[in-house]
C-alpha cells in the first residue's frame, strides 16, 4: 500500500504545531464560565461529532475514539495516527429582562490533538492533549454606596482554563471484546482581574487573582462487538472514572492606581471532580447504517460556585444519532469512502443556578471523506441553546462547526523495509 510522498506528510505536521501555538489559547466566551472551574467539555470533537457526540460503543480503522480507550484496538495495525480537531463558534445571549438577544461572540480553536499507534493485532496506544475546561467571560455590577444616592461599579474580566494531557493503552482480550485505560493529568490557571470605578473613590482600585490548578483522574472503557447474522451488528460500550480533586493555589495582588499595595498567597478549598459513568449501544445494519445512543452521568457532590444560591449538581447527559457510511472496494477488502451523520442531544449541566437546573439542548449533523489511504477529513455542524429566561437565567443561542483532519503513516515505512511483517 503506497501512502505517497512523506515530505508533504511531514510539511503539514510542522505547519499544524505552528498553529497550535495560538489556537490552542483560545477560548470561548461565555457568562456560565464564571461557575465553578469554568464550562467543562462533555463531547468528543471528532469523527463522531455529527451523531451528537454518541461514541462510547463505536470504534474506526481511521480515526481515534477519546470517548472510549477500548475503542483504540480497531486502529490499523502498524498504522500511525495524527489527528487534530478545530472548533468554530458563535453564541448570542438573551437576559430575563430583555426582549432580544445581544449581539453574537465568535472564536475558533483547536480542540483535540492525538497520536495514536497499534503495533500489533491486540495492542495500542493513544496521546493527546485537548482543553478540559474553559473561564472566558466579563461581568459588571453596580453596588450602593453609603447610601442610595452613590454607587460603585466593579467589572471582573476572567480568563483562562484547565487542559488535560492523557495516555491510553487499550487491549483486545478476545474475538470482539477489548479494554481500555487513561490516565489523565489535569492543568491549568485561572486569571481574574476586577477594577472598581465610582465618584467616591479617589483612587483607581484592582485586585488581581492568578489561581494555578491541577488534578489526576483514570478512566477504563470496555467495548463488546457481536453479530446476530451477518448483516447486523451489535456493539456495547461502557466506561467510568474515579472521582479526583483539582488542588488550587492563588496568589492575589491588589492594587492602587496601578501600584501594589498587599500581595497575599493562599490555598484555596480543592474542587472535587465526580465519579463519571457513561454506556452506548450501537446497531449496524450490513456495515452501512448505524444507529447509535449514548447516556452520561456524573455524580457531582454539592460544593458552592461563585454565585447566589449556585452549587454543583449530579449531571448527565444522553444523545442518540444516525450514521451512512459509503464503502467501496480495493481489491478484496471494503474500506470506507465517505459517511453521512445527524444527531441531537440533551444535557443537565453541573451546577445549579438560583436554585435551578441548567439545560442544554442540540442538534448536529457531520460528514467525512477519506481523501486517501494517508489522510482523512471530518467536519461537523451543531445548533443548540442553554439555558432560560423563564428560570431567571440567561439564555444562551450558539452555532459550532469542527474541522478535523487525521495523517495516517505505516510505522517505519514498513513495505520498503519489512519491517512487523
């Protein structure tokens, strides 16, 4: 199998880690970043994006499952898999006492890198690096001073996020069966700056805040695969992770017309992440169609945010899509063309606000196409909303895309050299 010229491979590897340096700092705006350790990432942004991120019991010769560390044994054998996921978005915002939605944000950023090698027909491997969460958001209030005649206002800027680097090793224990670990490192900061403004103040006022944090979690999938006759397929999928506690450290400057009056540093109160499990079923009819649900739940315990009457909730999380693949023939082997995907989902996130629920609804759609046996391209649309006005809540109305493209290469050029033949 001949996978063309290495140069242009190597090429577009340097060119994407040019760009890496600024996408992956981007994040995207949001008012429900300012809860907790920011908006936490619940999909999977890749291949399976279209179906409503529903990949816990799916796997691919092509592309690389996060969702689940069992999926990696459907890899190629002795193949090399790079592959990047960017996303695009743009969200408006409606508050309860307004009657339109304010004008939209827009970002884009990268969202996922993996490299992923199975050396053999049992084993493989997986590493990446993609953002776990992201604190991106700009808040203003107005506070009565000494008495109603005077106010003084504060503006609170907040930036920044926490990523996840992880390693996965997956092993196929039987005929359809495989299992999977990851083990995941998380880190990252938090970067608050608050000013106050008011006719009473003399001086210009600021407090700065930069929390570092970081955190350890392990996740173990397991994948079952069975045919019922052979033209129908079955695959089940399940995964959990441990609880783990995000341990934080912050040092605050405050400040007087810009000069440092008092510099504190503090550990404050860890976040605990929650025991996560998650489960899909898939049916595939004559290796074309897909159908395919997933459920997500997280056993947040109740640990207060920076809000009123906000705290952490258990969440969950379940989605169901529909998948078209088009196959054509090399020879004896069917190797997939392109694919088709649509796909809705719907969420209970993990904090509470003002006492109530915070939803998100959406629907997707995606498409891929193997450009060649070397590279394969993905991509991806999703409409939704969070939130709502009926709850005193702001309501959220966004429209995200990915693009994503994986490098494929036989490891060590194996049919020039001959090599794990």
């Amino acid at each position: 199998m001949y996978l063309g010229s290495n140069k242009n491979h190597y090429a577009i590897l340097v060119l994407t880690l040019l760009y890496l340096q600024q996408g992956m700092a981007q994040n995207t705006t949001s008012p429900y970043s300012i809860l907790g350790i920011g908006d936490i990432e619940t999909k999977d942004f890749g291949r399976w994006y279209g179906m409503g991120s529903t990949s816990i019991a799916l796997s691919s010769p092509w592309y690389i499952n996060t969702a689940n560390p069992a999926s990696l044994t459907a890899l190629n054998e002795r193949m090399m898999n790079f592959d990047i996921a960017n996303r695009g978005k743009s969200a408006s915002f409606k508050y309860a006492t307004a009657d339109t939605f304010t004008a939209n944000t827009k970002d884009f950023s990268v969202r996922r890198i993996s490299l992923a090698f199975k050396p053999n027909k049992k084993n493989a491997f997986a590493v990446g690096l993609k953002p776990f969460s992201t604190i991106n958001y700009l808040l203003l209030q107005n506070t009565a001073v000494y008495s109603s005649n005077t106010s003084l206002a504060k503006s609170v800027d907040g930036s920044g996020g926490i990523n996840q680097v992880y390693l996965s090793y997956a092993r196929q224990l039987t005929k359809g069966l495989s299992v999977g670990i990851t083990s995941s490192y998380y880190f990252g900061s938090a970067n608050i700056a608050t000013d106050y403004y008011g006719e009473s103040l003399s001086v210009a006022l600021s407090r700065q805040q930069y929390t570092v944090m970081n955190a350890f979690q392990l996740q173990a999938g397991l994948q079952y695969n069975w045919q019922t006759s052979p033209w129908v397929t079955h695959r089940l999928g399940f995964t959990i992770s441990n609880p783990a506690t995000i341990k934080r450290y912050t040092e605050t400057e405050y400040l007087s017309n810009s000069v440092s009056v008092k510099s504190t540093t503090e550990t404050k109160k860890d976040f605990t992440l929650p025991l996560q499990m998650g489960i899909g079923y898939a049916i595939s009819f004559n290796n074309n169609l897909t159908l395919s649900a997933d459920a997500l739940y997280s056993n947040w315990q109740k640990q207060k945010v920076e809000y009123n009457n906000s705290y952490t909730t258990p969440s969950g999380r379940i989605s169901a899509g529909i998948e078209y693949v088009n196959r054509k023939k090399i020879g004896s082997y069917s190797v997939e063309s392109w694919y088709l995907q649509a796909g809705a989902s719907a969420e209970k996130n993990y904090f509470t606000i003002l006492g109530k629920d915070l939803n998100t609804y959406a629907v997707s759609a995606g498409f891929g196409k193997n450009l060649s046996t070397a590279i394969s391209l993905y991509g991806g649309i999703e409409m939704g909303t969070r939130g709502s006005t009926n709850s005193s809540q702001i309501k959220e109305k966004f429209t995200q895309y990915i693009i994503g493209f994986t490098l494929k290469e036989f490891w060590f050029n194996y049919r020039k050299y001959g090599r794990y033949q």
